[in-house]
C-alpha cells in the first residue's frame, strides 16, 4: 500500500485551535507507550488569552492533514498535557504538549488482587477497563487462557499493569491516537504491507537491549533479532505495519513525525518479528512485601485468603489455594503441622517481584479479649479455640483439654486432674516406685488380678482361689 502525496506544512488542520503559521509539529508513536503531541506556532492576539484561561484536563486537541483531493487523515487526537503562550514583540506564540487518551489509565496508582479459579486474562483486561468510559481494546494474545495463581496489582496504574500483564504473552500495548477516546490493542493484528523505497537509511544493533532481554526473556533471542533499520519517508504509516524495505519485510517498531523544510517527513524504526517481542515484566514494588488478610479456607497445607487491599471482599470461588508456611516442614511429610482456622488473620508475603512464589505467612498479635495471656515474655503457651493447650512456664508445662490437665513441675513433680476417669493401660507391666506410695479413693478402692480381689469400701473384702494372710 503507498500513498504518492506528499503533506506539507499547509496541509495541517488543527482542532480547537487556530494557528495563523505552525512553527514545529512532533508526533511520537512506540509500544508501550502513550502517543505524544508537541505542536507550536503564532496565534492571533484576540485568541491567545482565550486558549489559556479555558483550558482544563478535559481540553483536547485534534491534529489532522488534507491532501489534493481534500480527503482528511487524523494524525493525533488526544488530551493537552501543558499550554502556555509567549509573547514576543506583540506576537503571540502557542505552545501545547498533549497525550494520547490512554494517559488516562496512567495516573492513578493502584493495590488489588485478581484470582479465582479459571480467571480468565480477559476478564482481568474487563475488569481494568469497566471504570472508563468511551474505551475500547482489542486483545490479539490471550484466547481465553487463564491465569492458576493470584496476581496483584501493587503501586501500579492500569496503564502498567496491562504492560506487565501483555508481557505475558511477550507483546506490547499499543495506543490508538488517531481516534476519540481511550482506543488500544494488545498485541498485534492484521497489518497492512507498505513499500519503502529509499536510500537514505541507517542500521543499528542493540547490543544493550540484547543483553538485557536475552538474560530475561522464555523464548530464543540471538543479536541479529535487535537489528533496527532507521528510514525517512513521506509515508504515513501506522505501528506494527508491515514495511517491504532493503528485500526484507520488517516491521514498523516506532515513528516520529515532524516538519522538516516544510514537508511532513517520518522517521520509522523498522524490526523484524523477534525483535517486536517484550521482555516479560515484572512488578519491583511488591518484594518483600505482606499483604494482610484472612483465612475463608483450609486444606491439607494450603488455604484461601480475603485480603485487605480487595477490601476483605474475596469469596471461596474468587480465590485460589496458596501454601501456608509452617514452622518446619519436610518432604516425608514430618515436621510440624499447624494450620490457622478460618477467621484467622494472616498476612500473604511476596519473596520476589513473581507473583506465583508467594506464600501465607503467620500474623501479627491482634488485640486478645485476655490480654493476661501474653503479658509474660517467659511463658509460652500455644492454644486452641476448642480449650485446648499447652504452657511451658519457667517451672514447669501445664497441659490442658477442657476440664482435665496435667502439669510437670520442676520441684514438684507430676499433678494429672480429671473430671472424669484416668485409665492407665499397658501391654506390657506398670509399675510404680517410690518412698512412700498413697492411693485415695472416695467412693473405694479395687485391686483385681485374674480371680483374685481386694475391695476397700469401708470394710476390707479379700477373695480369691486361695488367700494368704502373714
């Protein structure tokens, strides 16, 4: 595809804005990135105030070209990111920054988790996009494939959070600023072939870029994917095209346009397929980071948690099982085995920037209805909501279940209490040994062995086979 016309200064329609003569005009474009506008020239002296004092963060701008046949081409559409005026011997010079209307996903910082099981990379792109109007994206990459671990969006904008998501699959974001409203793609679609046709071009290698994404990328990369061909053109073309240059068919990775002696000129870097790829990313902000929340679930070493950031909001089917650490553990299955209940506070920890490596951590003391409990640094005591529990006290361990217990004294050797029975059982002998050995029965006492019996009720009853009295 070509279009043999070549734009000049003349040919530039700019919206609201009424320029008598454009000095410069700059257009950049690359994945990943908002588009950006930087347009000056002289205005009128009636207008120039005018521009200034009504200008808000809803003023827009729209830049666009007519050729011969008075068919016009958008270039830029987009919200103003600064203006101002200079004035130079009564001559009125306007001066405005503008960005595609993706910036609007850009500016607020975000904490939120997204999982579930079967969540699905769409529904977290819905999700981002549902609190902004007029938007629209196309998603070339992810074909229903879901997501098994929790993600988090940690201090990041949405903006930043699609990068990272996008980097998934390797691919870029790329902004739509030739249409109203916040437009986007992720990934690449059906591309359009164009002919270039120029001797004037540079080459370059990225041996930097290289280093970098050969060390953290999941797919092959070797020096050769990063050769950029830089090239000048009148061409207007959009990113991601597909450029027929030098006998190889490349693609247009960034532009630049701006007037040069009068004339629209381009500036396009050109890549071929590997060299489109994006590293995959990851969020820097969340290491070393824990994120509070509560247990809603519990099996085997894994539980589900409500988090804070999601304001505590998160149910059984919009979670997913992540391991919880335990003091000890090993692969036998031995170690120690002490899993929080549901309700109970925790706190998720992020080790590194990967999402999928996290694990549940124990919490913090909350505030105990008992503060007497834990007002002692030297005793230590682990227990249960069912009254269960063990003290380990400077002179001695107290074990308690409900109405019984059994406490070993260091000085005063072994209490056992029950409300009820104490069976002492063994398969082989029981025996008992000491200076002085006292058994109290208040209702008697009964000593049997095969036929024989001694019963202590009041009276003494002795039987048996044959009874022996020394």
């Amino acid at each position: 595809m070509s279009n043999g016309y070549v734009y000049t200064q003349g040919d530039i329609i700019v919206e609201p804005y009424k320029f008598n003569k454009i000095l410069n005009l700059k257009i950049e474009k690359e994945p990943n990135e908002h588009s950006k506008l930087h347009i000056s020239g002289f205005i009128s002296a009636e207008d120039s105030d005018k521009y200034v004092e009504v200008a808000n963060d809803d003023s827009y701008i729209k830049v666009s070209v007519k050729d011969d046949r008075n068919n016009v081409k958008d270039l830029f559409i987009g919200m103003i990111t600064n203006i101002g005026i200079e004035s130079i011997d009564d001559v009125k010079k306007l001066d405005i920054e503008a960005l595609s209307y993706t910036f609007k996903m850009d500016i607020e910082k975000k904490c939120r988790s997204f999982q579930g099981e079967g969540l699905t990379y769409r529904e977290i792109f819905n999700t981002i996009n549902s609190v902004y109007e007029d938007i629209q994206m196309i998603d070339y990459v992810s074909a229903g494939r879901t997501i098994d671990y929790i993600v988090v969006q940690y201090n990041e904008t949405d903006w930043e959070f699609l990068k990272r998501l996008a980097s998934h699959f390797n691919v870029a974001i790329i902004d739509e600023c030739t249409l109203p409203g916040i437009k986007y793609s992720i990934g690449r679609g059906e591309s359009e072939l164009y002919e270039i046709e120029e001797y004037n071009y540079s080459i370059n290698k990225g041996l930097k870029e290289y280093k970098i994404q050969s060390s953290n990328n999941n797919y092959q990369l070797n020096d050769i994917d990063l050769i950029s061909f830089e090239v000048s053109t009148h061409l207007i073309i959009g990113l991601y095209n597909t450029i027929h240059f030098k006998d190889r068919y490349l693609n247009l990775y960034k532009s630049e346009l701006k007037i040069h002696n009068g004339v629209i000129t381009n500036n396009y870097i050109l890549r071929d397929d590997n060299g489109m790829k994006v590293r995959k990313l990851n969020n820097e902000n969340i290491v070393g980071v824990s994120i509070d929340g509560y247990v809603i679930a519990v099996y085997n070493d894994y539980v589900r948690t409500s988090l804070k950031i999601d304001g505590y909001s998160n149910t059984i089917d919009k979670t997913v099982w992540m391991p919880y650490s335990t003091v000890f553990s090993s692969p036998d299955g031995t170690g120690w085995y002490c899993m929080p209940e549901i309700g109970d506070k925790i706190r998720v920890y992020f080790p590194d920037s990967t999402e999928k490596n996290c694990y549940v951590i124990s919490s913090v003391n909350v505030e105990s209805s008992d503060s007497s409990r834990r007002s002692d640094p030297s005793v230590k005591s682990f227990s249960t909501k069912y009254g269960k529990e063990i003290i380990m006290r400077p002179g001695g361990i107290d074990i308690i279940s409900g109405g019984n217990s059994m406490s070993l004294s260091d000085d005063g050797g072994i209490e056992v209490n029950s409300g009820s029975k104490i069976v002492l059982e063994a398969g082989d002998d029981i025996e008992i040994n000491g200076g002085s050995v006292s058994i109290e029965g208040g209702g008697g006492i009964n000593l049997s062995q095969a036929g024989a019996n001694i019963g202590i009720q009041d009276n003494i009853t002795v039987s048996g086979g044959k009874v022996n009295i020394q």
